[in-house]
C-alpha cells in the first residue's frame, strides 16, 4: 500500500481523517479505494468518530420541516449547528430526495448519524455525511396482501451484528384485514432485504403513537405501549434475538401525562408531559434495571406558547424545545433550567415540525449498491456529462416512472375498494328504506280501517309510532344523501 509505512500504519491514519478527505483519497489507488469501502474500515473509522465527533464544539443536525395543504412550498431542510452558546448555522446539507406526496418525509430514527425516512409504504436510508441515500424495497406486509394495518416503525443498529435495521409492528384492523394476527416484519441492510419475523407480538397490547422516533439503546428498539394488564410500559424489541420484552415505568412518573422515550448521551430516557408548559426527565442509568430509573429534571416554564416536544439536551444542559404557535407554524427554543430563561434560537422562515440530534460523521452505506438519488444541484453540466451515463440515467428515469405508476394503481385499487364499500352500504340501506316504507303503508292501511274510531283516539294510539317511523325515515334519507356525496368524491 506504501514504499513508507507498513499496511497497519496507513490504516491507523486514514481511520482519524475526517469524512470528506476520505472520498477524496479513494481516488488515491485501488487497493485504498477497497480499503476505505471495506465493511472492517468504515466499522472502525465510526467507533473513531464517536468519542471524538468534530473538536472544539459537537455539531448539532437540526431538521426543519414546512408542510402546507396542497402546496409546492413543502420542504424539510437540514442544517448544521455547533454545540455551543451562540449557536449559529456553520453548513447547511442538501437533501437530496422529494417526497412524492403533499408533505415531507417522516423521520423514523436516526442512528450513528444514518437517518431513516418513510412516506406510505416506501422507505429509505440516507447518511447526510456522503451524501448518499439507499432506497429500500417495498415491504412484504403491504394493503393488497394483508389487508388494511396500523404500523409503527423504528430504525436501530445491532451492535453484536454491526447490521442496521428497520422494524414494522403491523397491527390488522378488525373488520377489512386479511391477517388477523399482529405481524412484525424486518429490514436488515446487511441482507438488503425485508422478512416477517417469526417472533410473537405480546397478546392485547396496545402501541402509542408518540411525537418523537423510536430511540435505539443497547441493540433494542424501544416503543411505549399498554399491555394486557391495562398497564403502561415501554416495550422493548431486541434487534438480534427478535423478540420483545417489557420495561415498568417509574413508580412514581404519573398515569395521565402523555410519555415519550428517547436516548440522552446513550442512556433510555422518558420524557414525562404533565402540561401544555411542564415536563420531567428520567434516565435509565443501568440499561434493563427497573430500579435504575432516576429523576433527573422536573421543570415549568412560563412562556405564552405550548410546549409540543422536548427535542434534546445541549452540552452545557440547556433544553431544546419546540413550541407551537398559531396556525400550527412551530418555533425553536432553548431553555437554561439555571436562570430560567428560553431563547429563540433562528430559524429561516415558518416551520411546522423540528427534529435535533448530534451530528456524526461515518461512512455507512459507502459500501453500499449505488440505488442513491445524486444531488445534482452544485454539479456542472461538463461533470454531469463526464460521469453520468446517459443510458444509465435514462434508466433511472424509467424506473422512477415505474414506481410512480405503482403507487398510482395501488391509490386506484385503494379508491374501488372504497367505492365498493360504499356502494354496499348504499344498498344495505336502500333495502332498509324500503322495509320501513312497507310498514308505514301497513300503518297507513291500520289507519283507513279504522276511521270509525274517533280521530283524538287514533292519534293518541297511532301517532307515536307514525312520528318515530318518520323520524327513522329522515335520519335514512340524510344518510343516503351522505353516501350519495362520499361516492361521488
């Protein structure tokens, strides 16, 4: 590798360099080009980047979303700050893939700096470091094959197995799923590859759907969740083994305040929400030992908006938090639990949703089949025309052709599903209509025998069940003109 210094030298320097100087070098040879993208090389490089990160301040990622109805203005936005007390935005970092839909991506976890991100039914990977993004095949558990689900996803890394994982919790609903059974279903990056795992879900649990991603903690994914004993508790789901185990709160953390999980400097910590400007932290400070749980932090605040998330902890301690303002837009704030005081931290334009976590460099994915998105925005035409191959690009183009055309047919088989539920239930209820409308001329025809009867006594007798049958005859007709309408849309 070297006339100069030994193989385990160049080696031991490389793996202290930053990322940007590495892909540079790989252009160097070829053997240090297989060396850099080697699995050993980039698991070694990223337990150097851990303890070190970037000197003299840790970098923040902060994630910046704007969603608005029907609007091209939807854009989430990546942004690089140090940890610090001025805190102002040194990078900010090209996301290199659009959502297909009305609104952003939604963060599934973010993992040694590895970010995963899903909108319906397709997911993918993107290491913000590189630059790169690994598109994901479509799950197995999908609406055509199982029926209608509830899924709640999480992203973590198996530490035993060095293999990053994307884990679906897909719950049937009762009345048009195909499956029955609560199915759990995994992505594994070392395969490439999803698989229904042969695990058990714990009978009659309950999944929470929180605000925040799902942290990852020595090798597990952690959920908060109800189980069968009407009992809140966070439900752990072992990356390697596949198999789910249960976590009690605090004894003393509450009952009814909403409850988050996350990961503080790499310990299970529970966010605790009494009010809209109240909150609590506790940290697990011995990984599975219920008896570890500590109090570290109980706050109120008194500011005029409402507290939506406590996004994470600076270096000095401070708290990052996410308000809510009028018109759902969102500000950045930071809160000193000393002096009690909050800052507004800037933030470019009106955001809707924030997510802050440390910045790590890595080169995951490095090694990866090159299924990315480039980010063609600072190339020249002179490069694009140097590098990229037309018939390649053109491929590309096709194959995103395709999947558009996938996601149209499956809308398509979505809405005739729907359709022809509601054309059932309009039949369903046109036959009701017409029973009710044979037995009001059964009462209209009682009612000609008997007008011999005085006509006080015949409305005493027979009013009541004449205005009930007209009052079920409207409710009938308002419903069908319901229908009527959802069918049409």
């Amino acid at each position: 590798m070297s006339e100069y210094l030994p193989d385990e030298g160049v080696t031991d320097i490389l793996q202290r360099l930053p990322v940007k100087s590495l892909l540079r070098f790989r252009c160097v040879s070829k053997s240090w080009n297989s060396l850099i993208t080697s699995p050993a090389f980039i698991d070694s490089h990223l337990n150097q980047s851990i303890p070190n990160n970037t000197p003299p301040h840790p970098l923040l990622i902060v994630r910046s979303c704007v969603s608005y109805p029907n609007s091209k203005l939807n854009k989430e936005h990546y942004k690089l700050f140090p940890d610090n007390e001025a805190f102002e935005q040194c990078a900010e970092v090209d996301f290199p893939v659009k959502s297909r839909r009305r609104h952003h991506f939604t963060l599934i976890g973010y993992v040694n700096g590895l970010m995963c991100l899903f909108e319906h039914d397709r997911f993918i990977l993107w290491n913000p470091s590189i630059r790169k993004v690994l598109n994901l095949p479509k799950p197995c558990i999908t609406l055509k094959t199982h029926g209608r689900t509830t899924c709640h996803e999480a992203f973590g890394f198996d530490p035993r197995t060095n293999d990053y994982k994307v884990v679906r919790i897909a719950i049937p609903w009762r009345t048009t799923a195909i499956v029955k059974e609560t199915l759990v279903e995994v992505y594994s990056v070392s395969t490439g590859s999803w698989r229904i795992s042969s695990t058990t879900f714990p009978p009659l649990t309950t999944v929470f759907d929180t605000r925040l991603p799902k942290p990852c903690v020595e090798g597990s994914v952690h959920f908060t969740a109800r189980n069968r004993s009407y009992t809140n508790i966070i439900l752990s789901f072992d990356l390697r083994d596949e198999v789910f185990r249960e976590m009690i709160f605090p004894y003393n953390i509450g009952y009814r305040t909403y409850i988050a999980t996350c990961r503080v400097s790499g310990s299970l910590t529970l966010l605790s929400y009494h009010t809209e400007r109240s909150w609590s932290v506790w940290v697990m400070k011995e990984y599975g030992a219920v008896d570890s749980w500590v109090q570290v932090q109980q706050t109120t605040i008194d500011i005029a908006e409402e507290i939506e998330n406590v996004l994470g902890f600076k270096k000095n301690g401070h708290v990052l938090l996410q308000t809510r303002k009028k018109h759902g837009h969102c500000d950045l704030l930071s809160y000193d639990p000393e002096s009690q005081q909050t800052t507004k931290l800037e933030i470019p334009k009106e955001m809707h949703t924030f997510f802050v976590d440390t910045y790590r460099e890595n080169l995951v994915l490095l090694n990866q089949e090159a299924n990315d998105v480039v980010s063609r925005s600072r190339v020249t035409k002179k490069r694009k025309n140097s590098i990229i191959n037309p018939v390649r690009e053109l491929g590309c183009v096709l194959d995103e052709m395709k999947r558009k055309c996938e996601d149209a047919a499956e809308e398509a088989k979505r809405k005739l599903f729907r359709a022809e539920q509601l054309q059932e239930k309009v039949q369903r209820m046109v036959f009701r209509q017409n029973q009710l409308m044979e037995k009001v001329e059964l009462v209209a025809r009682q009612l000609q025998m008997e007008v011999d009867c005085p006509q006080i006594q015949l409305e005493e007798e027979m009013g009541s069940e004449v205005r009930e049958l007209q009052e079920k005859m409207r409710a009938i007709k308002q419903e069908l003109q319901e229908l009527q309408q959802e069918t049409k849309q």
